[in-house]
C-alpha cells in the first residue's frame, strides 16, 4: 500500500514476519531541521511517539493476523508535528503454525515438478486444504488435501515460482505461505542418450553416447563429468571420449551434459557408472598338517 501528501511522499509497509512491519518513506520536501525528525504513531499497539531521523523503521513485538494502522509526520524545531501526515495500515502475517513449512521441489521429467512439504500444525478445517499458486503456468491454481502435488504440463526448460498456502474454512488464505522455485529438465531433443562404457584397460575406460537432435551451438559440445572423482570434467565435439588415470579398484559414476553456448548444462543429462574393475587377489589357504603322535 502506498498513501501520498505534501509532507512526506511514497509511505510502504513491508510486513517481515508475524511479528513486525517496516515502514519506510521518502523524505519531506521542505525543513526547519537537520536531520529531519520523523514522529510515528500506531494507536492499536499503544504506541504514539516512535521516533527516528531515517526514512525506515521496523516496528516489532506485533502480535500475529492483526491489522494495525499508523500514521506519520515530520516534525518541526518547534516540536510541532506537520499535518495531516501520512498514513497506512497493514496486517501482520499468520503464526507459524497455521503455515505450511519445509516445501521440496522434486524434478524428473521436462514436464512435471512434484511438490512436497510439512503440513500446518494448526488448523480450523479437517483435512486441511491447500492452495498452491504458480503464475508462469496454464492453470495458475492448484488445490490438495494432501501435502504432496504434482503440477504437469509444463514447459521444458522452464523456472517455475510456486507458493503454498494453507486455507481456512471461511477461505482465507494463511500468510506468508511457503515459496519455492524449481526448473524442469530440457526437452529430451537437447540431452545425449544411452551412455555406454567399456573398459579399455587397468587405468581407462572408453564413453559412447547417441548426440542431441537440437543445439544452441553450431557444433554440440559435450561435457564428461566424473561425480566420484570432485572437480573432474572434460568436453569434447565427439560422441565418444576415453577418461583415464583411474583406478580399477574405484567404482565411478559418469554424467554427460549437452552444454549450452553461455556454459550451462542441459538438464538431466545422461549418468552411467562402471564398477571396479580389477580384483583384489585371493589369499592363498595355508594347507593344514597334523604331527603323527609318536
């Protein structure tokens, strides 16, 4: 919300929790002082002499879903407070309890994200309904009984930002919410298929992949990364690549991304991984003799 006068302009509130509220202005035009006094009252907390030299303040102790009203002036050397100020009102957010928590974003698939989180511990409704909002999608407004959701038709490639909110029976919905964003994979035209490996020998192996049917380069670079072994990674133009320098006792997992022209992965990608290859010898069974009794 933002009110207007000729005192002091543009007064926001910017509600930070449950318990508390920021406001914040832009200076007055004119001023018999330096710094510029500000005077803020807030009736329904008590409170009629908040007093600062900034353009912001955050007032706190606030109690939970309360609308709280508040009016602003500068105020002169004189200590007279300039009319009719400014004023705004804003409500302070739900309790914790009436909110969902702890929401997840679970990708597998370039059309489809799958929602998780921890359900609101309070409730006046049974079960509890949720609402979840995601404005980049066709529908827009999801609503479940559950604590899980997924959302499909979707587009590949895409970040989506969702909020959850739980929903009282007279249908208001409990702020803040929980929010969370996620991307959905790249269409399967932009990812490598069926990776292969084969063992070349004690220290390498030999990668093979089907290439991309689409590319954002004139050429479609690959990168190799070897998740076993932190930091390693290599590219290449070819379908094929032999990663050495291992060792035949490790067991290590493969990826293979189509990298874009700005240096991001295509998402998934493809992973295969390759056992260790090399046997540790087999100890050899001592042949047990028995001593003849005299």
């Amino acid at each position: 919300m933002t009110v207007m006068n000729s005192t002091q302009k543009k007064l926001t509130a910017e509600v930070q929790s449950a318990h508390s509220i920021r406001l914040s202005w832009q200076a007055a035009n004119k001023s018999d002082s330096s710094p510029q006094l500000y005077l803020i009252a807030c009736p329904s907390m008590g409170q009629y002499g908040l007093r600062t030299f900034e353009t912001s303040y955050i007032i706190d102790n606030l109690r939970p879903s309360t609308t709280y009203w508040c009016i602003l002036h500068s105020v002169a050397t004189s200590g007279y407070c300039y009319q009719p100020g400014v004023e705004i009102s804003a409500r302070t957010w739900d309790s914790d309890e009436l909110n969902p928590r702890k929401v997840t974003a679970e990708v597998k698939r370039a059309r489809s994200i799958r929602l998780t989180w921890h359900p609101a511990e309070k409730s006046d409704s049974h079960p509890q309904l949720y609402v979840i909002a995601c404005p980049a999608t066709e529908q827009f407004i999801f609503r479940t009984n559950r604590t899980l959701y997924i959302i499909r038709k979707l587009r590949p490639g895409t970040t989506y930002w969702c909020i959850i909110h739980s929903v009282s029976t007279s249908g208001y919905c409990h702020q803040p919410g929980v929010a969370i964003t996620a991307r959905t994979w790249d269409s399967v035209a932009r990812n490598p298929r069926k990776l292969t490996v084969m063992v070349k020998n004690e220290t390498s192996v030999r990668l093979t992949w089907q290439a991309v049917k689409k590319s954002d380069r004139q050429s479609a670079l690959y990168t190799i990364v070897v998740t076993s072994d932190t930091g390693k990674s290599f590219t290449t133009l070819d379908t094929s690549y032999v990663v050495t320098n291992l060792n035949s006792s490790t067991t290590y997992k493969f990826k293979v991304f189509s990298t874009s022209s700005d240096g991001a992965f295509y998402q998934p990608g493809v992973a295969t991984y390759v056992a260790a290859w090399k046997k540790a010898p087999k100890k050899l069974k001592r042949n047990k003799t028995q001593k003849n009794s005299g």
